[in-house]
C-alpha cells in the first residue's frame, strides 16, 4: 500500500511539474518599440514553431519544463533564448537587430565601384530593382574584409563560409573557391583559379542580410558619383523573385499565375521561336525558364541543338551539345555567373547554377547546378536548412531617394 501511494505521488508531482500553460507575449524591435510581425517562436525540445502575428503578438500552449527553452528568432534581429522555467507570461521581447557600423576612415577606401553597382542594377517595376547577376565571391569577400578592418569579430563569424560538414578533400577545395584572389608568381601557373566572379556559396541566411545592410551602407555613405542618394538593399519576396524570374516587363500582377505574356508561336516544336505567330497567354504550368520569346514558350531547358541554356544536374543525355562539356551543360558545380544570357529583364542565372535566397529563411528559388531542370524553374521553390554549396542569393534593392 505504501510503495502504491508512493507511486501516486510521484506521478502526482511529475504531472504538475510539467503541467501545460499558455504562455503569451509581443515581440518589438529595441530602438523603435514597433512591434515585429514574422518573427519566429520556437520551442525545439516540444515541436512548436509559429510566427508572431501583424502585432507582434503570440500565444501557445506549452510545458514548462526545465529543460526547455523559448526561441525567438527575426531576420536581421539577434536571436532571444531563455529557459521556459525563468518565463513569466506575458512577456515583452525585445530583439537588437545586428548593426555594422561602418567608419567614416575607411568607407572610401573599400574598393567597391558605384558606377559599376549601377550599371549591373536592372529595373523590375517602380523603384524596384534586381542585380544582373548572384552576389560573387569578389563582392562578398570585400564585406568579409571590411568586418577585418573593422574588428567586428562577432559579425566575422557569424558571416563567414561555412563549411563545417564537409570532408577534408572538399574543404580543401572550398577554401581555394571562397579565398580572395591572388594573381601567380608564375603566370603559366594554371593550378591556381580566379573564382572572383563566381557565385558566393556555403553563405548562411543571416549572413546574407548583414551582407544586405552592410552594402547598402556603403553606397548611401559614399561620397562618389552614383546614380541614387538613398536606396536600400535586400533579399526579395518570393513574388518579387518570381516575377524577376518571368523577366516580362510589361507583368500586371506580382503574383506570377496571374500574369498574361506575349510569345511568339513557333511553325514547328524545335526551331528558337524568334519568327512566328504572336499570341497571349497566361504564365501557366508551361511557363518554366526565364529566356523569354526565345525557346518554345520557355517549355525546355535545352535549344534546337540540344545545348543546355543553364547549369544544371546532368545526369545523362542522348544527344549531347558538343560545345557543353563536362556535365553536359558545360560545368560539374557552379558556373562563372552570367555565363548564360540573362532573361527580358536583364537578369542571369535566375534558374540552375545557385538556388537564390528570399526574405524567408530555409527557401531558396531557381534551382542549382545540382538539381535537374525540373527542379530549376522559376516555379522551383527548394528547403535547406544550413548554409552549402547549391545556395547563394541575390540583391534586390528599392530606391528611398532618387
């Protein structure tokens, strides 16, 4: 009887100990005290996730375990970690979003060209604008020397290559890709490879958005010539890549099926479609890659001689393009960008070589060198869940003040 009613108590006191309790709170930026909508809360340990609401506001159900804590997370924002047990509902969190400051010393002498960043900028519709190509090695490693010069050895960490996961072989190798290039002692050295103008890969998601702010920065602070006075860099919506992706200036909606197109209807199912019969038609299901009027309504990822028009996963192919080898489509990973010709708007590589990166963390757009063409459309939407070598990203930008 004893030992029974020992039991019970136990049982009695486990029960309460992780009782369930609604815990409910608003989430807000630290400066602003504007609440932040779509951040997200977590508890890992009970598989619960969901996003704060227009207000800032949440609410959930959960145990208040010791052993458990409570996540909240925003892009550009420090993430907030602290024990369930040491919660008091409601809560009031406040999130510091990253700053880099960049000093006033030094912000000239970052060799970056304003006139070439305009000049690679292309036009989706009002003040928004797309860069012509992923953001390359040559770039992103300028971002990485400036937290160098800058000391910002947290930053630093957070927005280097990540390449934990690989084996030492491809390591190796990854470290040669990402590294600032250095011209050869010997000239007729051709181990040594430029990948400046590569994409950036193996680029963590809250990397990419301090990459955002830092550029951003240096062209609203620098003093040369450049064709905006304010202007903001970002990762896109997923509409907004999209129908950057369509490349169709004349788009009505940003919602990519509700968009009509003009094409040109070919005499025969093989011949480039740049003479025909001009008709309307909805950007449906047979509206997959972004060479617009060019290639059968944008149906296949291959012209009339069978080369490839994006790098893609190969695996095998009956009539090989003779100029594409190896893989087929000419490279076995990434591909210099804008080795392709770009889409209606004037962007490259919106499909295949890396998957581009949107505002929402996890998702990235277009396919990459490592996934088939049917998987490297402008509908393609893929999950990651860390950074690697079949993701980069892409900057949008929005102008402030012309």
């Amino acid at each position: 009887m004893r030992i029974l009613f020992a039991l019970l108590l136990v049982f009695i006191t486990v029960s309460i100990t992780f009782a369930q309790s609604v815990i409910s709170g608003k989430v807000i930026d630290v400066k602003t005290k504007l609440p932040l909508s779509r951040a997200t809360i977590r508890v890992k340990a009970q598989s619960i996730e969901l996003s704060s609401g227009s207000d800032g506001g949440f609410d959930f159900q959960a145990s208040n375990s010791p052993n458990d804590s409570l996540e909240v997370s925003h892009l550009g924002y420090k993430t907030f970690k602290r024990s369930l047990a040491n919660l008091s509902s409601p809560i009031t969190i406040s999130l510091e979003d990253y700053s880099i400051q960049l000093r006033t010393v030094t912000v000239t002498s970052r060799r970056i060209n304003l006139r070439q960043v305009d000049n690679a900028l292309r036009r989706i519709k009002g003040n928004l604008y797309a860069y012509e190509t992923e953001t390359t090695n040559g770039l992103y490693n300028l971002f990485l020397h400036s937290l160098k010069e800058d000391d910002q050895q947290e930053l630093l960490k957070l927005c280097d290559f990540d390449l934990s996961g690989y084996d030492e072989s491809s390591k190796t190798f990854y470290e040669n890709y990402a590294a600032l290039y250095k011209e050869p002692e010997n000239k007729k050295d051709t181990l040594i490879k430029n990948y400046t103008d590569y994409p950036a890969v193996n680029v963590r998601h809250e990397a990419a958005i301090l990459f955002c702010q830092w550029f951003t920065e240096h062209y609203n602070n620098n003093p040369g010539k450049k064709k905006f006075t304010k202007v903001k860099f970002r990762l896109p919506t997923l509409n907004e890549w999209q129908i950057g992706a369509l490349g169709y200036p004349k788009f009505q909606s940003w919602k990519l099926g509700e968009n009509i197109v003009e094409v040109v209807i070919p005499q025969d199912t093989i011949s480039e479609v740049r003479q025909g019969k001009k008709a309307t038609i909805p950007v449906n299901d047979e509206i997959l890659y972004p060479w617009w009027m060019s290639y059968n309504y944008r149906k296949k990822a291959q012209n009339s001689k069978n080369c490839f028009l994006g790098n893609f996963q190969i695996l095998n192919t009956d009539k090989p393009c003779p100029a594409q080898i190896p893989g087929y489509d000419g490279w076995t990973k990434m591909s210099l960008t804008a080795a392709y010709f770009p889409n209606g708007m004037g962007l490259s590589d919106v499909v295949g070589n890396v998957a581009e990166m949107i505002d929402e963390k996890g998702k990235a757009c277009g396919g990459s060198w490592n996934d088939p063409p049917g998987e490297s459309t402008i509908r393609s939407v893929k999950n990651y869940n860390k950074a690697n070598d079949t993701v980069g990203f892409r900057l949008f930008m929005e102008v402030i003040e012309e």
